[in-house]
C-alpha cells in the first residue's frame, strides 16, 4: 500500500460543465472546495454527503494529532463513553475517523487517504464500498469498524477464510489497541472457551461460515438447557456452572463482510448445516453409496440413462431400472426399496459427469474438500448436499462420511440480515447490485480511487479449438516474458492450472503455480508475482485479499500483464484477475482468451448450439474476433440462472420459517418432516 500521498490527485483537465440544479424534493448538495477541483467531481458521482464530511476530519485530525498516546487513548474511551451514553454515531464520525487516521500513521506509518475516508463513510452508512484492488480495504475497514464498536455491543468482521481473518487481526491490531479497543479471531479448531472471549472482544475477526455455526450451535445450546427445566435460573441452581455450557457469541450487531460478493453471493447458496446423531440408517447409507459407485460404469447413456443438460439431472430408463436389480447387492441392503437403490444409482452417475477431482474437489488426507470455484481456495467445512459429498466420497474410495439429518441450520442471507447494521467492501460489486439491494437492502456505491487507472484492455482472442488457445497463450507469454514484464495467468481449475504449467515446462519457461494445492504458501507466491520475468500461473485465487506489488524496473516495463485463459460462470470473477494489475494508478494490461469448445458456452447456450459451434471451431485455423459477444451472451445467462437459484432457495427458506412459526417450532433448530 503506497502511503506518500496523502491527498487526491488533481484531475488531468478542469470540468467545465456546471452542476445540475437539485430536483425538486431532492436535498441540496453541500458546496465543497477544500482541496481543490477534484471535489467538485467527486460531488457528482453522488458522494457530496461524504466528500462534505472530509474538512471536518481534517480539522479534528489537525487538533488531536499532537496528543500524546496516553492521552489518545484516553480521548478514544471518551468518545466510548458518549457512545454508550446514546450519542449518535454519525455525530462521532469525524473524531472517531480522526481518531484512526491519527493511529494508523502513528502505528503503520499508514495514513488513510481521502478516498478511504470515503470508502469508510459508505460502509458506515449501511452500504458496499466498491474499491478497486490496491486501494488499501483492509486498512479503510478500520474506519466503520472502530466506530461501530463504541457502543460495546460487538462488531464482526467477515472475511472469506481463516487465514485472511488471522492475516487482518493481526496487521490492524496496532490500530486498534492504541484506541482501547480489544480484538479477538475465530478459527475452526478454537475451543468453545477460546471462542467466548474472542466474542466479548470489541471487534472479532472471522468468516461467515463459523459466525453461523456458532449461532447454530447457541441456539442448540439454549434450547437444550431450556428442555431441561433450567431456563433462567439454570446457573443458580446448577451451582458452578461450566462455562461450555453457555453461549458464545453476543447480539448480532453490526457486520462489516469483506469480499462481500464472494460471501453474500457465491455462497449464499449452500445453507450451513449441522448435522444430527448417526444412527443405523445411516450405516446402510453408506453401504448403498457405496454399492452405487461401483455399479455405476456398467450404465451408458441413452441405454441405461437420459441426462438433462439445462437441468444437469438424471434418469433411468426401464432398461436401466431392470439393470438395478440384476445388479449384486450385499446383504445389508436387503431392506432397502428399488425406488431408493434408482436414486443412489442416478446420484453416483451424475457425480460420475459433473464433479471433477482438481476442478470441484481435492483430496487432503483422504477427504474430500471443495475447491470454491468464485475463489479458487479449498472451502473449509463444507459439504455439498442431497448425498452429493457422500457419492463423490464412494467414487473416490475414501471413507463415506455419514449424511445424517439436520439438528440446526442457516442460510448466509438470513444470518446477516439478522444484523442490526451491515456493510461491505469488495472490488466487484457493481453487476451484482440489483441482487445485494434486493436480498440484503444494500446499496452498492463505487468508491473513487486514489489515482488515475493505468490499466490497458488489449482485445479479446478468440480461437475455435483449446489446443489453438492454449498454443497462442503459450506465445504470448513467451514474447512478454522476453521483456522483462511479470505475468499472471489465470485458469478456471486446478486441473487447468497444471495442464498449462506442463506446456510451459516444454516451452522451456520458468514459472510459478497457485492453486488449492499450495494454499499455505499463497502469499509467498504472490508477493513474488510481480518481480521482473515473473510468471505465475494461478486459479482465480490469484491472491484475492493480497496486492502484488511491482519489482523494479516494473514500472517502466509496463507493469504486470493478465492473462485470462477462460472466462468464468459470473462476470466478477473474471474482473477480480483483471483487477491484479494496475493496482494504485501502476501500469498493467490485460487479454481475455476464449475458444468455441469452452465450457462457458456449454452451460450457458446448452449442448446443441455447443456441438455446433465445436464442430465449426474443429474447421478454423485462424482468430475468431466476431464470437467475443456470444461468450457474454452465454455468460449473462449462467449468471442469470445463479441469481435465479438464490432467489428461489431464500423464497423457500422463507416459507419453511413461516411454515415452523405458524407451528410453534425454531425455524433455525426443526427440520421440517
């Protein structure tokens, strides 16, 4: 993060247009000109209210700066006690962003800029900040997060994994212990005692997943004791009461979620499940699961099967049915009816075609682990549903974990809409806006950056077969690697990743791979990425939360060059590889790789037009530029089918809440029969 310049660069030329007067019923915007021009344009982008915010900063920031620490500290537990007293926060805005700027520069020799400032205020105001990447998130989160936790009622800041939460707790600690305020990390292995005091800290740092299963677990835990008769007077007359047995988390106050639309969207639409206790049933599960996988190659398509492409189901056919039961079978599945064995058998087929080890899974210790496809990282903790994880467990001959029934469970946009106040930050919000404002009431505001982008969009390459795609980026990061330039590549799968590594070894090219495999040396690679000569190959993990800064000489080269190999299911994935260079106003460029047999048009324009288009690709020998829109085409329709997919799993966590409600059950604890 560059901290020399502390003010907005000027604009290259003076606007000359004059603002608009204000419509009739709408506020008057606030006249402002602390630092110049730059303001004025900063007003019409709609962020007068913020930008009409920053000479009152300046000014406390001007009175306090030359406090000692001791008495900083001391007026920072002042503006907590007129918190606690009812004060509105908005009205401790100033001093408070005063307070941290004032601390970041004294601590992490990092003063925020204006635009962070800004970025602050968004967050504050309920509202996602779109920064670009590099423009310092981690550091402007401190802001409405410091703020928020005046009160004493607890903030929580969701990231996207462990090591994040850890990695930004620990750079921003200084800040906030200079202030007074405590700051605690949740980690999936923490004990329920270590978890209760990072809960009582003032801030809490970790991801969306284990501030669920915490909530779970809580409401488990209340209604256990309360089945027993205690209720309120439980520790009173239990005597010593251990402390596992009592809740860890607090209210759910305010939230600020970092990379909001990889929380908020991508997993939005995998509830959080905990399971109940195994019984038999579950044994003869797993011995179904397992049968099922090893029948599963004696059925052919269309013989035995039909698969539904735009629905990605399958069903047997009455020749296929008629195999089931020709099939052996083990004792143990004697009680089981003909109608669940063709269900076992259809799940270990679809697992069979549409779940790849190295692209949708990897195996750790003889487990499987989802490779989250928006990140690119192993998602820690989760399972796919509907005996999906089971199949992929029996295909891959590791040991069947047992899917048993649900003891408690939470969707992530019911968890954060159970928050008092939410916020959020992330580099590509913008397209998904419709979906943040009408599933979480939040607007998405695009918040200025400290410099004038740098970055160059070279045209798209289209080609009619990936052996012509994959030869031409193996060209042309020969030729940009001749240069000195650093360049980051980035693939949809680890599969892809390793495939392209190969044909880089037989270039004779040098290069680094990032993908789920070497997860504990992520930010080794990237911090390397952009040294002169530099190329790594990444999944879309590309170092997401971590800046690659440029060598040097860099600069002067033209800065780091993306390559995208394939565009992904959802237009923000691929804008958050492109948003790797460029970083702080640096020079950057970037080309899109595309070819008619990628399986963007697969998903996205269905098997027949897919076979079509890869029979014409098969006759091409040169570039097809004209076939760049039918890859956008395809790709608006996935992300239309996802966004569809949210709905309609929120639609029926809606109705099966009201459903428990009107029945008197826990719409979080019931499982509905």
């Amino acid at each position: 993060m560059d901290t020399n310049q502390t003010t907005l660069d000027p604009p290259e030329t003076e606007p000359t247009e004059k603002p608009a007067p204000p419509k009739r019923g709408e506020p008057r915007k606030f006249r402002a000109n602390p630092v110049g021009s730059i303001y004025s344009q900063l007003t019409k982008q709609g962020l007068a209210r913020f930008v009409a915010q920053l000479p009152v900063i300046d000014r406390f920031e001007s009175e306090l700066k030359d406090l000692s620490d001791r008495e900083l500290r001391k007026y920072s537990l002042g503006l907590r006690h007129r918190a606690k007293s009812g004060e509105p926060l908005h009205k401790l805005l100033p001093e408070a962003f005063a307070l941290v700027r004032i601390a970041g520069a004294r601590t992490m020799n990092m003063r925020h800029y204006e635009v962070q400032l800004i970025g602050g205020m968004i967050m504050f105001d309920g509202a996602i900040a779109e920064m670009e990447t590099g423009e310092g998130k981690t550091l402007t989160a401190t802001l409405p997060t410091y703020l928020y936790a005046l009160p004493g009622k607890g903030v929580h800041v969701a990231t996207v994994n462990d090591y994040l939460a850890a990695r930004d707790a620990e750079l921003m600690m200084p800040v906030y212990k200079m202030l007074g305020m405590t700051v605690g990390v949740i980690e999936s292995q923490m004990s329920s005692d270590d978890r209760r005091k990072a809960y009582s800290c003032d801030i809490t740092y970790g991801t969306s997943k284990e501030f669920g299963f915490d909530f779970l677990r809580d409401r488990l835990l209340i209604r256990q004791t309360r089945e027993q008769g205690l209720g309120v007077l439980g520790p009173l007359l239990a005597g010593k009461k251990e402390q596992n047995e009592e809740p860890v988390q607090r209210e759910h106050f305010f939230a600020l979620v970092d990379e909001a639309d990889s929380v908020l969207i991508d997993d939005a639409r995998t509830p959080l499940v905990i399971s109940a206790i195994p019984g038999e049933a579950e044994k003869v599960a797993v011995a179904c699961h397992q049968w099922a996988a090893h029948a599963e190659p004696e059925f052919v398509e269309d013989d035995h099967f039909e698969y539904d492409h735009d629905k990605k189901s399958v069903e047997l056919t009455v020749t296929g049915r008629l195999l089931v039961r020709q099939i052996p079978k083990p004792k143990l599945l004697d009680t089981v009816g003909l109608v669940d064995l063709y269900d076992y058998v259809e799940r270990a087929i679809k697992v069979n075609r549409d779940f790849h080890s190295g692209q949708h899974y990897v195996i750790i210790d003889g487990e499987v682990v989802i490779v989250d496809e928006s990140t690119g990282r192993i998602a820690e903790g989760r399972k796919w549903s509907y005996g999906i994880h089971q199949a992929i467990e029996a295909k891959e001959g590791v040991e069947v974990t047992v899917a048993t029934g649900q003891a408690a469970r939470i969707t992530v946009q019911d968890l954060f809409l159970r928050y008092r106040h939410l916020g959020g930050m992330t580099g590509t919000a913008s397209s998904s806006k419709g979906e943040f404002k009408k599933i979480y009431k939040l607007n998405v505001i695009k918040c200025p950056t400290n410099r004038i982008p740098q970055r160059k969009i070279w045209p798209d390459r289209v080609f009619g077969s990936a052996d012509a795609k994959w030869a031409a980026i193996v060209d042309e990061i020969r030729e940009i690697n001749a240069s000195g330039r650093p360049i980051l590549v980035g693939t949809r799968t680890i599969e892809k990743s390793e495939e392209l590594s190969k044909l880089l070894q037989d270039a004779g090219i040098e290069h680094e791979v990032l993908n789920a495999h070497q997860v504990a040396v992520e930010a080794d690679i990237v911090s390397r990425a952009g040294q002169p000569g530099k190329v790594t190959v990444a999944t879309n993990m590309a170092g997401r939360g971590t800046d690659i800064k440029l060598g040097e000489g860099v600069h002067a080269l033209g800065g780091l060059h993306v390559i995208c190999t394939e565009m992904h299911d959802s237009a923000r994935i691929d804008r958050q590889l492109v948003g790797r260079c460029g970083r702080q106003g640096d020079p950057g460029s970037t080309r899109q790789f595309m070819a008619l047999d990628d399986d963007c048009l697969l998903i996205g324009l269905g098997p027949k037009r897919y076979k079509k288009l890869v029979a014409f690709g098969e006759k091409q020998t040169g570039e097809l530029p004209a076939y760049a829109k039918l890859f956008r085409k395809a790709q608006r329709r996935i992300e239309s089918k996802h966004f569809g997919d949210r709905k309609v799993l929120l639609h029926h966590e809606k109705q099966r809440k009201k459903m428990h409600r009107e029945m008197g059950q826990d719409p979080y604890l019931d499982s509905p029969d």
